[in-house]
C-alpha cells in the first residue's frame, strides 16, 4: 500500500503575505502585476515633487518681484487706510466708505501738493542751477583738507580720480529722470488702486485663506487676522506720523538757521525716513553739507538740531507711536532691513520690517500653537491606545536630594 505523500502547506497568497514597503518604511498596497497602484507615491517622491514646487515657486517670485513689491506696498497702504474705512463702514456701504476715505486721500495729497509743489520746483530748480559752484566750493574745502593730511597736491589728484565716474553717474541718473517719475507715478497708482481692492475684498481673501485651516482653528485665524490688520494699519500711520515729524523739523531748522533750500530738504527728510535705520543718515548728509557751505558754526549748530530731533525721535515719538506695536528684537529688524536692502534696494528696506513682524506674528499666533496643540493630541491618542507617547523615550530627571 503505498504511502500517501505530507500534504504541503499552500504558499500564502498575495493577500496574506507580508506587505511590502518602500526603502523609507513606507507600505506598498499589493498589486498582482508586483506593481505598486495608481497615485501610491512614496515619501521620496513626495518629497521630490515638494522641493520642486518650492523652487518654481521662487523661481516664480523673482521673476515676478516687481509686481509682489508692487503688492505688498498695496497691502500696506491697505492696513493704514482701513483704520479710516472701518469707522465709516458703520454709517454706510463698504464701497462708499472706500470712496470716501480715498477721496479724502487724494484731497489731503493735491492739497499739499499745491501748497508745497511750486515753492518747491522754485527751490528745487534755484538748487540745480547752483549745483556746480556749490560742487566747486565743496571740492576746494575738501582738497584744501585732504592736502593737510596727505601733503599738496593730494586732493586734486583724488578728485580728479573720482569726478568722471561722478559726473557719467550724474548724466546717467539727469538723462533717466523722467522715465523714473513716470514709473513711480504709475506704481503709486496702481498701488493706490490695488489697496482698495484689498479692503474691499477682505473679507474673500480672508475665507479662502480660512480653508486651509480646519474647521476649529478658522475662527481664531480669522480674528487674528483682523488684529494683524489693525496693528498694520497702526503702525503704518504711526511711520506716516513719525516721517512728517522729522520733514517739518529738519525744514524749520534749516530756516531758522538760514540754511537755504529747506523746503527740498524738508521732503527728503519726510522721504528718507520711511527707510529703517539709513533713512537719517542719507538725508541729514546733505542737510550738513549745505549747513557747513555757510559757515563751520552755522554746520555745527544743524549738526546739534538734527542730533536733538533724531533723540526726541527715538526716545519719544517713535517708542509712544510705535513702541508696542511690533514686538522685534533690534537684531531681527537690522538684519531684516539688510536682507530686504539686498534684494531690492530702498523698496526692500522699507517693506522689510513690515513683512517680518507679519511673519513673527502668524508664527508666534498660528503656527507654533497648532502643532504644540497636534503634539499633545498625538500623545493622549498614544496614551489611550497603550502606545509609548513622545515622552517615553526620556530619562527621568534626576532629584537635587
């Protein structure tokens, strides 16, 4: 009789075989072709195709700086319009409230500009046509230093060195004027234009923006949102206030000391100043020069009336202005004004400051809380489920006993 071979047990078919996993852990789903399914990615090409999109994303910035830097000075014209908007917005609609705070815009600025434009084109031009005698004066003071330290002949030697390079510079910038004046007219309105669509379609932005987030932390955002603005709008007005403060007092200075072309000065006072930690240096240079032309005691006391204004700035305008409104280190707001001077000049420096107190705030307010608060889910889910929690991993501190 022969003998009935051991049955063999079956191989474990596809559905009860260990499923297989990618090199990162990652698990396979089981295709009977040994292909993984459609749309089954894993987390390196996951990964591949985010780091891909964030290049083309900045690729994308770059080529679009001018239009986002357009964007963002749009957005802070925003924040200080809607401190006047939102007032209005409760007698009447919000398109007729905008109407109305941007008309009285427009009407504070071509009031001003017909109270302060012809005087200064009058002195504005008195100063071009004086230009090259207040050149030469300056040259032969300067040589006249310069041949004290390094000996006769040593300041006309360097001048003549640097004057050709001044003067292609000065023909260069003489010959663009116009073009500049024109771009930044159109800028300013465009600019003008696309911050009241902002305000207008706040509440829009705010919703698809919202969708990001899940259903509990919409609520939050959306009213931090409406904190960030208004702490924009402050701080915009706040600037706004602290760039009239020094324009008038450098202006009045000047006339009181009888330094000409105040009014030219003035406006580059106002100008400079909206530019972090620079701004007083690029406009007192020619302040101080123009003073020292008349006389060394007349230079020294504009010296002491900008050093005066410059301190009542720092130490009582700006700290009641704008002191508790952006909570930055002064590391963190250098190196922001180096960062945005880099990449985009003067724009870049006066956006810069604005843009890092948006982001400390959306960190410090959004981000951080949401994942400590997913940190602490995750570990009561573990606790629940029997799972070692994040904790499990560290040592007891040991006991000062």
């Amino acid at each position: 009789m022969s003998s009935i071979p051991p049955r063999r047990e079956a191989d474990p078919t596809p559905a009860e075989a260990e499923p297989a996993r990618t090199p990162d852990g990652d698990r396979v789903a089981f295709d009977p072709a040994g292909r993984p399914p459609p749309g089954d990615l894993s987390r390196t090409a996951r990964r591949f195709l985010v780091i891909a999109g964030l290049g083309l994303a900045i690729v994308l910035i770059w080529l679009l700086r001018d239009l986002i830097i357009v964007l963002l000075l749009a957005a802070l014209v925003a924040g200080g319009m809607y401190g006047v908007v939102r007032p209005l917005e409760r007698h009447v609609p919000r398109l007729a409230a905008i109407g109305l705070a941007y008309a009285g815009l427009i009407a504070v600025l071509v009031g001003l500009g017909l109270l302060i434009v012809p005087p200064l084109v009058d002195q504005a031009a008195e100063l071009f046509e004086q230009l090259p005698a207040l050149v030469d004066e300056l040259r032969q003071r300067a040589t006249g230093l310069v041949d004290r330290v390094g000996g006769s002949g040593t300041g006309d030697r360097l001048f003549d060195q640097l004057m050709p390079a001044v003067e292609d510079q000065a023909d260069e910038r003489v010959f663009t004027l116009p073009f500049t004046i024109l771009q930044v007219v159109t800028n300013a309105a465009v600019m003008l234009f696309l911050s009241a669509l902002l305000i207008l379609e706040r509440d829009a932005i705010r919703r698809w923006a919202a969708r990001f987030l899940v259903a509990r932390d919409r609520r939050p955002a959306l009213d931090l949102a409406e904190a960030a603005t208004t702490k924009l709008g402050a701080y915009v007005r706040g600037q706004l206030l602290v760039m009239v403060i020094t324009g008038v007092g450098t202006s009045i200075g000047m006339m009181l000391l009888g330094v000409p072309f105040a009014l030219p000065m003035g406006v580059l006072g106002f100008l400079a100043e909206a530019i972090p930690l620079a701004g007083p240096i690029i406009a007192g240079v020619p302040v101080l020069v123009l003073a020292f032309l008349e006389s060394p005691t007349t230079g020294l006391l504009m010296f002491v009336w900008l050093l005066v204004l410059q301190q009542l700035e720092g130490w009582l305008i700006y700290p009641v202005v704008q002191g508790k409104i952006l909570s930055l280190s002064p590391l963190v707001v250098v190196l922001a004004v180096l960062a945005g001077a880099t990449l985009y000049g003067v724009l870049g420096a006066v956006i810069a400051v604005p843009i890092v107190a948006i982001i400390d705030v959306v960190l410090r307010e959004v981000v951080f809380p949401i994942r400590q608060r997913a940190s602490r889910e995750d570990a009561r889910a573990a606790r629940e489920a029997g799972l070692p929690g994040p904790e499990a991993g560290r040592r007891p501190a040991r006991s000062e006993g």
